[in-house]
C-alpha cells in the first residue's frame, strides 16, 4: 500500500531533524575524542607545529583522504579533529539535500534549481576546499 502526502511529509518532517542531529551528535563526540586525544598524547602539539610553520618556506603536508583516515583510526589527534569536521559539515549538506528533496516533492521549479544550486556548491566547497 502506497504511503500517502501526508505520510511522506510526516516521515520528511520526523526524520529531518533525527538524522540532522544523529550527524551533530556523532561530530561532537568525535571531535571530543580528538581533543581528549591530543590533551592526553601531545599536549604541546599545536604550539610546536605553529613554529614549525613560522620557518620560512615552510607548507603544509598535503595528505589523500585515505591516509587521513587511516591516521585517524590509529588515534591521531589531527586526523580524528579533521574527521569531526568533516562529519559536522554533513548538517549543512544533509539540511540542504532535505529541503531539495522537500522542493521536489512539492513540484516548485525555481526553489528545486536555487536549492540545487546551493547543494552543488556545497559540495563542490567540500570536495575541492583545502582541509588542515
């Protein structure tokens, strides 16, 4: 039996903000591990990597996602800081993807295009955005 409009913007307008506040949660908590984890392993961390930084001709390491998330699941402080960011900017994502899908549903042409626009954007800001 198909679900009916109602149904649908129930279950759009319930899981909406489960889901958006499941991902805040779960960023939170990471990026409290993280913290835990660099106070406990190398409370000097960022301060030495400030110097480090100040020397001239001195960049920052460029790293895939991959090595980053390996690093992360060994307990590196950084990495684990990075993943929580990364997690937190799914609410923003996720809140835009759910108001595109809203749109659609409604059938309203120039918000389904502004809000597509805004959601590809986004995207393209995560994915080619430098991290660290």
């Amino acid at each position: 039996m198909p679900a009916s409009k109602e149904d649908e913007d129930r279950i759009l307008r319930v899981w909406t903000p489960v889901i958006l506040r499941a991902t805040l949660l779960s960023s939170s908590t990471i990026l409290i591990v993280g913290l835990l984890i660099l106070a406990h392993v190398m409370p000097r961390y960022y301060v030495e990597r400030f110097h480090q930084l100040q020397r001239p001709g001195a960049t920052f390491p460029t790293e895939s996602m991959r090595e980053r998330f390996s690093e992360a699941a060994m307990g590196s402080p950084r990495e684990v800081l990075m993943l929580g960011l990364l997690v937190l900017t799914l609410v923003p994502l996720g809140r835009v993807a759910f108001t595109l899908i809203f749109f659609i549903k409604e059938r309203d042409g120039w918000f389904i295009l502004l809000t597509a626009t805004v959601l590809s954007l986004l995207i393209l800001g995560v994915v080619f955005g430098r991290v660290g």
